[in-house]
C-alpha cells in the first residue's frame, strides 16, 4: 500500500484487530481510551505545559477536522484559511457549510503559502484564527508551519491544523506555534487501521460549552467531557479500531517515536525519489519543500497513469493518482504503514520494468 492511507498494517496491529468483543461502556474500554488519549497527547509531549488533550472519535481524517471546526472555530470572529490543494480547500467548504465567520487566501496547488500576504491580513486584526494543512496531500507539499505559527504567536491568533497526514512523522509544536487544536487520523502515520481519528486541542476551550456547534456528534464538548471524565465517550467508539490503534501506538513508541518515523520515512523517500531521478521522472516539488511522508512525480510522455497503476499493481503495489487538474498527470507514491527494505527493492525493480517500456 503506496497509498497515502490506509496503509499496509503490521502484523501485530492486524492481530490486535480480533482481540476480542469488548462492550465499549465497560471498565476495560475506558481505560484503554484514557490510555490511547495519554500515549496520544505525550507524541509530541516534551512540552512543558501540557496545555492540550487528546479525544478520540469515531470516523475518517475528514470527520477529525470537521468535528475540531465545528467546536472549535469561532462565531464571533474570523478564521484566516490558507488553502494550497484540496483539503484546504475542503476545510473552507466546512467552514462556509457552518456558516462561520472565515475568509480564504487561496494559493495554486504548485505555490507555497504567501506568508507576506497571510502577515497582512494578521496585522490587520481581523482575525482569531488561522487554519491550516499542515503536510497537502495533494501535492506532498510540507506547508511552513512552524513559519506560520511564530506569525500567529505574533499577532496573538490561535492556530487550528490539519495534521491527518503529517501527525507521527513530522514536527508539531503545540506551545511555539499557538496551537489551539489539530486534527489527525490513526490510519496514516501512525499505522493503525481506518475508522478511529482524533482531535489534540486546548483543554479549556473543550471544556468550555460550544452552543454554535450544529452537530450533535461532533460536538468534541461532549468528548472531551466524558473520555476525560468516566472514560466513555458519548457514541460508540470504533473498538477493533481502538484495538489497533493500541498496538499500533505501542510499536510506534518502541520504534523511537515521531523523529524516527521521519527518519526512516525519509530514507524510503529518498531510495524512491533517486531511483525515479534515475529513470528520468521529474518530481513535482523539490526535496526541500516535500513532507517525508508521500511525494508526487509527473506521469512522463508515453504512458498513461493508468498504465502505470495497472503494473504496479500486477506486481503488488498500489499507488496513488493525482487528484482534480493533477488527475493523469501527477503519481504519487506514500511512506506510510509497515514497508520493509525488500518491499523497497521490489518496488523500485517493478518501477523500473513499468517506466523503461
Ligand atoms: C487523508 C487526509 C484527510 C482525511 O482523509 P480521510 O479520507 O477522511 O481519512 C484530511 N486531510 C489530509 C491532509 C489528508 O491527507
């Protein structure tokens, strides 16, 4: 799996799917759910304050962001979005489905962020909040966050991200870069499987009450509330996802934790990019300006992406298109999930017998 999730799982998290039926109201569940929130909140723990807490909810990536808008982004003030691919994009459907105060600076999916226009719009005053994508997927763009948040903690605005494909191997700092909430999902850099995601936010402001929010479900109050409290949630939690993500938390913490996750997915990256380099297939973004975890090439002259797919696919691997104007003309090829070295060789062989055709 290439994909940029779900991804391949290992072994041990793929056991721990049947660990059994459990009852998710019993004293069993809601210590396994204090104890993911804990392992969750220490990824990016060596903070001091410890300002942020973690809830888990049942659902896809898309249902962690929307859930952390709906709670978390204001009525009373505007929310800043920078959006440079779709799921930036998507984050301002959101916040225009939710009626919420917001304007969009919006980039081509090729560019960087603006950061001087993004700075004089902060300046302005206008805004509580900007939100973010933390590693665009749809291009392997690794946005400047950390550029972005010392602008927010500047101009005293809250940050709200998506980190769905960037949580576990890339850089968070929650203190630094004014981090008010970000969203992310078990099933990308933390190798669990799809169905359980959650939201790392500002303990007060999820104990405060949300009466804008327009959803009963995604209310993270309501999370927040009881996981922090009895342990149970509100709904029921996804419980073999639960399971996965347990072992899944484990081995990631056994392995180091996020700086070497980055590192080896980097190292994945750079076998995989030198070796296209070698059979002349141009990567869309320079090294410098991809996350670890995916990159795009463009689809070269006499092949079709389908094509490529298709060999790829006979030979076991399954990578990912290009989505909306990007679709035929980019690949893209992720770093997540349990790939060894001779997955790698394999690959690179594969790439090699479908590209020189
Ligand atoms: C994968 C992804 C999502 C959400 O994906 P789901 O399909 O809902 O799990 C959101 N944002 C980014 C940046 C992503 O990569």
């Amino acid at each position: 799996m290439l994909n940029p999730g779900p991804v391949t799982l290992s072994d041990r998290v793929r056991a721990a799917l049947v660990r059994g039926d459990w009852c998710h109201r019993e004293a069993e569940f809601a210590e396994l759910t204090r104890s993911l929130n804990r392992r969750l909140e220490t990824v990016y723990g060596d903070e001091e304050t410890r300002r942020h807490v973690s809830v888990l909810i049942t659902g896809s990536g898309t249902c962690a962001v929307e859930a952390m808008l709906a709670t978390l982004a204001p009525v009373e003030s505007k929310t800043l979005v920078l959006a440079n691919g779709v799921y930036g994009e998507r984050i301002a459907s959101m916040l225009a489905r939710m009626n919420r105060p917001h304007e969009v600076q919006e980039a081509a999916w090729t560019d960087a962020i603006d950061f001087s226009a993004a700075e004089a719009r902060l300046a302005a005053g206008d805004f509580s909040h900007v939100i973010a994508v933390q590693h665009e997927t749809t291009t392997g763009r690794l946005n400047d966050i950390s550029r972005l948040g010392a602008l927010c903690k500047e101009n005293d605005v809250k940050l709200l991200l998506d980190s769905v494909s960037a949580f576990g191997a890339e850089e968070i700092r929650l203190d630094a870069w004014n981090v008010e909430g970000l969203a992310a999902t078990a099933n990308k850099c933390l190798h669990g499987a799809p169905g359980i995601s959650f939201v790392i936010a500002d303990r007060e402001r999820l104990a405060e009450a949300h009466p804008a929010c327009p959803s009963v479900y995604l209310d993270l109050g309501a999370y927040f509330a009881t996981q922090h409290g009895d342990g149970f949630s509100p709904f029921t939690l996804a419980v073999q996802c639960a399971f996965g993500l347990d072992a899944a938390l484990e081995e990631f913490l056994e392995a180091g934790g996020w700086r070497n996750r980055r590192s080896r997915y980097a190292e994945i990256g750079n076998r995989i990019s030198a070796h296209l380099g070698e059979l002349g297939i141009e990567p869309m973004l320079s090294s410098a300006d991809r996350s670890v975890t995916m990159q795009s090439h463009w689809v070269p002259e006499g092949i079709g992406y389908q094509d490529l797919h298709d060999m790829l696919k006979q030979d076991g691997f399954v990578i990912y298109a290009g989505q909306g104007h990007f679709a035929g003309r980019l690949f893209r090829i992720a770093h997540m999930g349990d790939i060894t070295d001779s997955d790698i060789e394999r690959l690179l062989a594969s790439l090699t017998r479908a590209l020189s055709r």
